[in-house]
C-alpha cells in the first residue's frame, strides 16, 4: 500500500511539473493597483486552489445549516 501511494505521489508530481513547464509563458495580470507579470501555470494554480477553497466554504455553510437542522429535528422528535 505505501509502495502504491509513493508511486501516485510520484505520478502527480511529475503530471505537476510537466504541467509548469508546458504553461511557463509569462502572462499580465490587471489589477486594481496595478500589473503583475506572473507564469500561466501559477495563474492557473492561484485560481484552481482558490476554487477549492471558495467551494469548501461555501459548502461548508450548507453542512452546518443542515446540522442545526438535524439536531432541532432529534431535539423535537425525541
């Protein structure tokens, strides 16, 4: 098991760096104080992750709306 996730780790590190390389291309980034010149693959990167974290919030206000639900529910049925 150890052997499977080292190779995994491995194959998603790799699948990562070909990926920089690929999209190394310097890109201008507008924004409300002024330009940024950063690499395609970390733009890229910066939006994917804030994606994720973006929708870990927002479901996460959707679980606990649904377990203050569930415990007014246990609460009144028992």
């Amino acid at each position: 098991m150890r052997l499977l996730s080292l190779l995994a780790l491995t194959f998603a590190v790799l699948v990562g760096l070909s990926f920089a390389v690929l999209n190394a291309d310097q890109v201008s980034v507008h924004y409300f104080l002024g330009v940024q010149q950063i690499p395609l693959s970390i733009l890229i990167l910066g939006v994917w992750v804030f994606g994720i974290i973006t929708g870990l919030c927002v479901s996460s206000l959707t679980v606990l709306k649904l377990k203050m639900e569930l415990r007014r529910a246990r609460r009144d049925h028992g």
